[in-house]
C-alpha cells in the first residue's frame, strides 16, 4: 500500500507547491516527497523488470526517465530564460558525466567490495559505448570546430543531420538489445540473488507499477523543478557558478536509476546495471538531441551545443576512461574508484571552474 500511497503523496505536494509556491516548510515536505518519490520509483522499476525481463526492464526505466527528462528540457526552453540557449548542453553533459563515472563507478565500487568480481557481457557494452562516443562527439564536441556558424553552434542542416544520426543510432542499439542480439545483454551466468528466481508479479500488478513508475518520475522531475529556486539561492548563497544548479538537477532527476543499478550491482547482478547505465546515456541523447533539434528549429529558440575545452577534456577523458574499465567484461573495486575520482573532479571543477 505504501508505494501507491508516496506517489500520491508526492504529486500533492506538486501541486501545493505549484499553485502556493515555495516556502522553507514546504520545501523540507518537497524535499522528503522526493526522496520517497525516488524510492517507489526503484521499487516500481524493479517489479516491471521482473515481470518483463532483461533486458526490458532496464530498457523501461532508463526510457521513461529520459523522457521525462526531455520533456522538463523543453519546457524550460519554451520558457525562455538567460541560460536557455545552454541549457540542453549542460543537462546532457551533466547525465553523461553523472552516468559513466558517479553512476558506473559507485556500481563497480559496491559490486567489487561486496563481491570482489563481478562480470557482464562485454560484446553488449562495448557496442553501446562505441555509439555513444560518436552521439556525444557530434552533439557536444563537433559544434565548437564547425565554421558555417558561430563556434558553439549548428546550422539548422547540420542540426538535423546530427539529430536523425542520434536518432537512428539510439534506436538501432535498442534493436540489437532487445531483438538481434538479446543475448549480449543478458548475464553470462546465474547470480545468488535471490529475487531472480522469484516468482514473476501478474500482468496487472506489472501494469500497476508501470503506470506508478511514471507518476513517481513526474513527481521526481517536477519537484526538483519546484526546489530549482531554492537550490539556485543555496548556491548563491556559497558563491558557486550556476552551472552547479543544472548538476544538482540532474543528480536529483538520475536518483531512481542510480537506485535501481546500485542495487542491482549489490545483488550481483552487475549486468543489470550496465544496461541500465549505458541505456539511459544513450537514450539521454538519442532521444533529447531530436526534440531540442526539432524545437529550435521551429520555434527559433537559441541552442548552443559545443562545450568549453575544460568540459570536451573531461568529456574525452571520460570516454576513454569508460572505454578502458568497460573493455574486459571484468570488474574490482579499483576501476570503481578510479571513475569516482574522476566524478570528483567533475563536481569540483563546478564549483571551482
């Protein structure tokens, strides 16, 4: 009853704090909505995985969450602002920073200290990590070098090429996960855990959760939105660079599939959380770069892609990085710290740039 009851209660607090904003009494209820609000989502997830399987469960997860996603995105651009015309690049940049080093490595860490080794499928990850390098590459780096407009930008030809080929790799990976090569995606052997072997949820209590799952990402998304204000005078407040508040943002909106893969990480089931980590960077631009592409070009609204060099050398680094740890199948504790680290300097480099 508990996981119907949070997500309501974390829409009713959406709405108060829509129609009578916020207040520091409705932003503490605002702040504890959301941390239930992530909790039933992972739970939510967990039952929709179980019932569908891998690799659709995570497929799920990581879909409804980027859509969500996108949707915030737009919707913040469609409401202008100073930051507008950066504010699809930092978001990416963020997720892809906050997924292949906090996401990845926290899973590597706790994988490795509570299993010693772990395993996944590399023929999957690597196919994935090779598409997400050309994704990231082309919709982050290229607009810095690119000379028919301003450095930073795209033309709107080259903003629909980059838009269709996001779009097409996306969804030529998720293919290959879930029909071609469903294999590669699947653990190479049985875990211990135990709630693998458990018996599936019914088709209804499945869609129950699905439908849930959604009402919590909402919840997610819309209160870190209504909290936005609130961390943006934190910030302020300690005299950081705004960009920390789209990090912060993120974090929050990341919560529920940073739940879900670190548990599954703690369960063995490190499979899992590789295709729940390199799923949701994938589907973060595959699906966002279209709809930012097609709203900017329609609408006129100003989009600025390229990222600052201090950024594009933190983004290679993390890609390569990612390329190295991933490209055994194999992981321990110290690939797992060493990705932590570099998501320190991440976070550092925010406040210190």
């Amino acid at each position: 009853m508990r996981w119907v009851v949070i997500p309501a209660l974390s829409i009713v607090l959406l709405a108060v704090a829509t129609v009578a904003g916020v207040g520091t009494l409705l932003a503490l209820l605002c702040a504890a909505g959301l941390v239930g609000a992530v909790i039933a989502a992972v739970h939510h997830a967990e039952v929709v995985a179980h019932r569908v399987g891998e690799p659709f469960g995570t497929l799920v997860l990581a879909l409804a969450v980027t859509v969500v996603e996108a949707s915030l995105i737009l919707s913040m651009m469609l409401a202008g602002g100073e930051d507008v015309a950066v504010l699809p690049r930092d978001t990416l940049y963020a997720a892809v920073m906050i997924i292949l080093n906090g996401v990845v490595g926290l899973c590597i860490l706790v994988g490795g200290l509570t299993h010693h080794e772990q395993t996944f499928r590399v023929e999957g990850s690597s196919g994935g990590l090779a598409a997400l390098i050309v994704m990231s590459a082309l919709s982050l780096i290229l607009p810095t070098f690119t000379i028919t407009t301003p450095s930073g930008t795209y033309s709107n030809a080259q903003l629909g090429f980059v838009a269709v080929t996001s779009a097409a790799l996306w969804a030529v990976f998720v293919f290959v996960q879930t029909v071609r090569h469903r294999d590669y995606f699947l653990p190479a052997q049985d875990t211990e855990d135990p709630e693998a072997h458990a018996r599936p949820p019914t088709k209804r209590q499945a869609a129950v959760s699905f439908g849930l799952l959604f009402v919590c990402l909402v919840a997610v998304v819309g209160l870190a939105k209504m909290l936005s204000p609130t961390i943006e005078r934190l910030v302020d407040h300690v005299g950081a660079p705004k960009a920390v508040i789209g990090i912060v943002i993120a974090l929050l909106v990341l919560l529920p599939e940073t739940g879900a893969a670190v548990r599954a990480a703690r369960a063995n089931r490190l499979q899992t959380s590789m295709n729940l980590a390199l799923g949701s960077a994938m589907a973060s631009i595959g699906l966002t770069i279209p709809v930012v592409a097609i709203a900017s070009i329609l609408l006129k609204l100003p989009l600025r892609l390229g990222l600052d060099p201090r950024d594009m050398v933190m983004l290679s680094v993390t890609l390569l990085l990612s390329a190295v740890a991933l490209g055994t199948g194999r992981t321990y504790l110290m690939q797992g710290a060493v990705q932590l680290v570099l998501f320190a300097a991440f976070l550092f480099l925010a406040f210190v740039p």
